[in-house]
C-alpha cells in the first residue's frame, strides 16, 4: 500500500513537471508576441512641434491693397535695346532711328549721346527738346518718339507656365496667362506677382467663381514677373494599402473617402478610430483625430482636405500580428514545444 502511494505521488510530481514546462513555454510565445507588438507601436507619429526659430514659409495672404492692384501713372519706361526714332516737327529729314545702348544712353545728330534709360517717352521728349534748344539749334523745338521695337517691355511668366509675354505698356492678368498658355491642371489658383518698384509681391488669387473672376484680372505691366505655383498635395502615411502624396486638383474639393480611396482604402491593420488630420500652418500644427470607419458608414461627414494636410492612419499592433500571420506562427511554435514536452 505504502509503495503504491508513493508510485502515484512521484506520478503527480511528473505531471506537474509537465505543466509548469507547459505553462514556461507559453510563458515565452507571449513575450515574444508582446515584442511584436511593441516593434509595430513604435513607428507611430508623435507629432514634434516646430521651434520658434526653425525657418518656415509661411504662406502669403492674397494682396487686398487696390493702390497696388490698379496702380496709376503707369507709362512706358525705356530700356536697353529699344530701338526708337526720333521725329522733329518741321525737319522731316531729322528722324533719326537710334537703339538704347547698354549704358542707357542713345546717339542724336546735333546732340551727341542722350541717356534715356528708365525714362518714360515723355521724359525723353523733354529731354531730347532741351539739349536741342541748349545747342542752340532750335528756339522751340517740338519732339516726338516712336517706339518701334522693345525687347524690355516684356512681362516673364514662370513656374508651371514658362513664356515672355510682349507688353508694350499694360495688359490684364488673364490675357498673359493665355498668351502662355492657359493654366495646366497642375497650377494652383494663387498667382504671384514680382513688380519692380514694390517691396512686397503681389498675391492674386484667381478663385473658383466665374462670376468674381474680373476682380482677379488685374493688369500687368512691362517687366513685371507672374509666377504659377504649382498645385498643392496632400500625403498619405501608416496603414494605407498605397502611401505617398495625392495632388489636389484645381477648383476641386478634396475630402477624405477620396484620398482614402486612392490609397487603396485602409489596411486592416488601422486603428480606424483613431486617424489623425495632421495641418500645418506656419509654425502651428493641429492634430485633427477622425474615425474613418464612422466616415465610411455615413455617420460622421466627411472632411475637406487643404493643401499639405498629413493623413496619418495608426497600426493596431494585435490587428497587424494577425495580418502578418505573428499569431499563428507563434501558436505553432507553442504546440510544437508542448508536443515535445509531453513526450
């Protein structure tokens, strides 16, 4: 009896032997799946603020100001190589054709050299009549200038349209921009204005709205520079099936289910609850959290994009194990250990 006892305690012994193994290995798999977790939780955005002395371009406002959009008292200044002919009313044989040098100046009969340059033609009539009258030449004299051919009087577009517009004087925003082209599907609706003479450039913004397009069409003036921007993207990061960066076309609303559904939709993996809109302006960044799966099914609305939004759509560290086939694998691993320890 006392030996049977003992044969069925040591068989305890064994059996729990077996288990705590058991439960070790278990033990083991569970940590190993926890790294995995904790691997895939680290490469979430944290969303750093910018400091206050980190360089950033902040975007201009659209210039309001009408001084600058409709300045007055705009003429025709000369430059190098325009070529001009000088006409003197009762000496038809003086008429002159003569081209601006690179120093400005321009060579008369009677006269000698005459600097013209950044003169308007008015000016260089007076001018041209003075020296005339303080040679002693005429008591009177009467100028006129032709303008016949101006390489400067051009107005440069650059960015996503290239051209070099002749403009003899002024012509309307909407007018160059056709000359060079007409706008790509890639420009943006804001336009900047460089114009010699003013300190800031001129922000145009072409809008949407056919009915309040002439107050975009302002004038552009010789030398003037227009650039075309290009239109703005927004970028698609963490569990999508497609990241990267989705233009936004002009004159179209972007919202979230569409840039979603360029991506390819949202992985299985994502926590859906928690996507995150993530917009800068200057140095201030906003955290925007949606659920997209509430977006998808109609029961919140569903967001309209900006340029440079960031959509960031976070990993669930238990949806990506499954995903990945980390459970299964490890579920193996664990039955192929208790096989062994139970033989």
């Amino acid at each position: 009896m006392r030996q049977r006892q003992d044969l069925l305690w040591a068989k305890r012994q064994r059996n729990g032997l077996r288990n705590d193994r058991s439960l070790s290995w278990l033990t083991v798999a569970s940590l190993l799946l926890l790294c995995m977790m904790s691997g895939s939780a680290e490469a979430q955005f944290s969303g750093p603020a910018l400091g206050a002395s980190t360089p950033v371009d902040v975007p201009l406002p659209p210039t309001t100001d009408r001084r600058v959009l409709y300045p007055t008292g705009r003429d025709i200044h000369l430059g190098q190589g325009d070529l001009l002919t000088v006409h003197l009313y009762g000496a038809p044989d003086y008429a002159p054709p003569v081209r601006v040098s690179l120093d400005g100046s321009i060579q008369l009969p009677l006269i000698g050299a005459v600097r013209v340059e950044d003169l308007t033609i008015h000016q260089a009539e007076n001018l041209i009549a003075e020296r005339l009258k303080a040679a002693g030449m005429y008591r009177n004299p009467q100028v006129t200038i032709q303008l016949t051919e101006s390489p400067s009087q051009n107005v440069t577009v650059t960015g996503e349209l290239h051209g070099v517009i002749p403009v003899p004087g002024e012509k309307r925003l909407f007018d160059v921009l056709a000359a060079a082209g007409g706008l790509p599907p890639s420009a943006s609706h804001t336009v900047t204005i460089n114009r010699p003479g003013v300190s800031q450039p001129i922000v145009v913004d072409l809008g949407t709205n056919p009915m309040l397009s002439e107050q975009a069409n302002v004038p552009v003036f010789a030398k003037d520079t227009v650039i075309v921007s290009r239109v703005g993207a927004v970028y698609l990061l963490g569990a999508f099936k497609t990241q990267g960066a989705i233009p936004i076309q002009q004159n179209s609303p972007l919202t979230l289910m569409q840039v979603a559904a360029v991506g390819g939709g949202p992985g299985f993996e994502g926590k859906y609850n928690d996507l995150r809109i993530i917009r800068s302006s200057g140095l201030d960044r906003k955290v925007v959290h949606v659920d997209i799966k509430k977006v998808i099914n109609g029961t919140e609305p569903d967001p309209v994009l900006q340029a440079d939004d960031i959509i960031f759509l976070p990993t669930d560290p238990m949806k990506a194990a499954i995903k990945s086939g980390g459970i299964s694998t490890l579920m193996g691993i664990a039955s192929i250990l208790i096989l062994a320890v139970r033989q």
